[in-house]
C-alpha cells in the first residue's frame, strides 16, 4: 500500500472521526505529443504518471454529500438530490460534477439510477502540482469515479467513467476539454502510453521502453499558471469549430493533410493556423506512435521539437517561459521537447538520457535565472498504472 494512501486514510479519520471505508487514487498525465486535438476528435498520446490524487470515503447513512481537501479550507456539502451544475462551484465541482454527471445521459446511454446511493464522506489529497499542465483536475475526476462506481454498486466500465470526467469539467466546471486526460488516467499501463483515437473513442496501449533505454521524461514546471475555465483555451476551441464549419465538416477530424491547401483559400489567415496546428499534430501522433513501435523512443526527438513550434506559432499557446524551457532542454542535450498540456502556462517536458537529467535540469534552472525567469520546479515522471484502488 503507498504510503500517500496511509495517509491518507488517517487524515480521513482526523477530519471525520471515523475510519475511512477504502481508498482510490487516479494519476496525473504527461501527453507526450497530441494537444488540442481531443475536442476537434483526432488522435493523442498521453501517459499517465506517478503522481496521483487519493481519495478516502466512508458512507453516510443520509444523501448528504461532504468533501474536502488536504490543501483547501472547509467543508462543500450537498445532497445527492441537489446535484446540478448551477450548484456547484470552485474546486468542489471538479469531484462532485463527477457525481453529478454519473446520473446523466451519455453518449447515448442513459445515467446510472443514483435514487438508491447512499451519502459519502470524501476526502481529497494530492501530489499532482496544479496548473502545471499535468491534468490535476482529472486525476481528481477520475479518483472520484472510480471510487463512487464501487462504492454505489454502478458498473460502468473505464470509457463510461472518463465520458462523466469530461461532462463534469465541461459542465460543472466549465472547461471545454476533451476526453484526453480522463482516458489517460483511467486507462494507463506501467511504461505504456495510452494512444486514443478521439474521435471513435478507440484506445490502444503502446509501449514506451524508457527504462529499456535508459530515458527519463524530465517535467519542467514553469509556474505560469492558466485556468483552462477561462481565456484562451476556449478562444482555440472556437477557432477550431469555425474552421469545421467553413470547410463543411462535422469536426476537424475529418481534415487530412492533403486539404491543408484548400483550407488556406477558404479560412482567414488566423483560422487557418489553427485548424493547421490541429491537422498536422494528428498526424505528428500517428507518426510517433509508428516511430515508437518500429524504432523505440530514441527516435521522436524531432516530432516533439515539431509539435512545440506548431503551438507556438500556429496555435500560439506557448508563453515565453516554455519556449525557453524547450530550447535550454534541447540546447543542453536533450533529444527532444515541446510544451505538455493545454498552454498559456503549466509545463514543458524533455526527453532525456537518464544520467544527464540532473545536469540538464540545473542548466535549464540557470538559464531562466539568466534572464530574469523564477526558476523552474524540475523533476522527472514514470509512465505509471491508471486509476485503482489503494485502500
């Protein structure tokens, strides 16, 4: 048993004055290549990482729902009979949006009849930094579910649970994310990336032999913070579905490389980027998902460098920070690396030989120094298991 889940259980009991009944966890994620391409339905390759939130429950004998958490004061309590997203808001809607959207129509599949489910004592800790690009809101999402699927007898399988991840945040929360992080936390294997196809919700494992190769993905947070609820992100997203509408197709998906030329003649200058952006780091996927496969990780250095210049000047998401954090990584022997996450803040990664991410990592530190940056929080991360029981 870890010992965050000990804790865990024993900061439940602190706060609650009883025993926890168990303990689930969900990781964070790294997406090695594939950003903004989950809500325009092409193709990712996340892994899930060894940073995870935990989550102790115990039953009540009423409706009522109470949560809280390790690292936020007080106390959000509702009933089950309650649950809307017009009452739900800040940090708390990302765990009881889960509950909530549990009870919803998906994806042509009715909600799960919640009119028996008893009230819950929930209680959140976490080591996934937030805002960081790391998906810390669906490791929450995805601890949730999987806990309140065995704790209300529910049987739904991982796909189903991600989809309520996703209609939490988009909803409850107000993100308009993909289906991405709530699929890599749910469905990640020990030194596999999880390919998904978004647009038929397909997803495969592909293993990643880091390990075997003596690789580290080396993380370098930034400490730009973004909130994915607001600003940018959402201005992508709309970009991305204007340019679906104008070349008459029902997402972006259905866009290939080879209509890249008409697009240009039909999509203002801006619109076209960022449907380009989206074309081309679809296929950047598939081709490192077959670059992997065929020649190991040694070998994706460029399509990671490619991906990061895509962001940064098609779909201008990077920030400054992140571009230095990619170009002192590479400048200092790393084999590749681009920004990770949603952008306008948060995270790059680095693909590095393993001896060398202490020495990489204190010239990246330095070189931020250098200009005026505070320094970076670095540290590496293992493709890990998805979401499970602890406890």
């Amino acid at each position: 048993m870890p010992d965050a889940a000990q804790r865990t259980s024993a900061m439940f009991a602190t706060e609650y004055g009883r025993p926890a009944e168990g303990v689930w966890s969900a990781p964070g994620r790294v997406n090695l290549i594939g950003e903004h391409t989950d809500y325009n339905g092409g193709l990712v390759l996340p892994f899930a990482i060894d940073r995870r939130t935990y989550c102790a429950i115990a039953a009540r004998d009423d409706r009522v729902l109470r949560v809280r958490s390790a690292t936020i004061e007080g106390e959000v309590a509702i009933s089950i009979d309650d649950l809307a997203p017009e009452s739900l808001g800040g940090w708390a809607a990302y765990p009881l949006g889960v509950a909530w959207a549990l009870g919803q129509p998906i994806g042509g599949e009715p909600g799960a009849d919640l009119s028996a489910a008893s009230g819950l004592d929930i209680l959140l800790t976490s080591d996934v930094p937030l805002g960081a690009g790391l998906s810390s809101s669906a490791a929450i999402e995805c601890a949730v579910a999987v806990a309140l699927n065995e704790l209300w007898g529910l049987g739904l399988d991982r796909m189903a649970l991600a989809r309520a991840g996703r209609l939490a945040e988009n909803v409850a929360v107000g993100a308009p994310t993909g289906i991405m992080d709530q699929c890599a936390s749910l469905l990640g294997e020990e030194d596999h990336a999880v390919f998904l196809d978004c647009g038929t919700e397909v997803a495969d494992s592909v293993p990643l032999h880091l390990d075997r190769e003596h690789l580290k993905v080396l993380v370098i947070d930034t400490g730009v913070r973004h909130e994915h609820a607001t600003g940018g992100y959402g201005e992508r997203r709309a970009s991305c579905e204007l340019g679906a509408g104008a070349l008459n197709v029902p997402s972006l998906r259905f866009v290939m490389e080879d209509d890249l030329p008409r697009a240009a003649e039909v999509l203002d200058e801006e619109t076209y980027r960022r449907v380009r952006h989206v074309v081309t780091e679809s296929a950047r996927v598939a081709a490192t998902v077959r670059v992997l496969r065929d020649e190991g990780p040694q070998a994706i250095g460029e399509l990671l460098l490619a991906s990061h210049a895509s962001m940064r000047d098609d779909f201008e998401i990077s920030v400054p920070e992140l571009d230095l954090a990619v170009e002192s990584a590479v400048r200092h022997g790393a084999l590749g690396a681009r920004m990770t996450g949603g952008g306008f803040g948060g995270a790059a990664i680095a693909l590095v030989a393993a001896d060398a991410v202490g020495e990489i990592a204190a010239k990246v530190i330095s070189d931020f120094v250098a200009v005026g940056f505070a320094e970076p929080r670095c540290f590496t991360v293992t493709p890990s298991d998805g979401a499970h029981r602890d406890l």
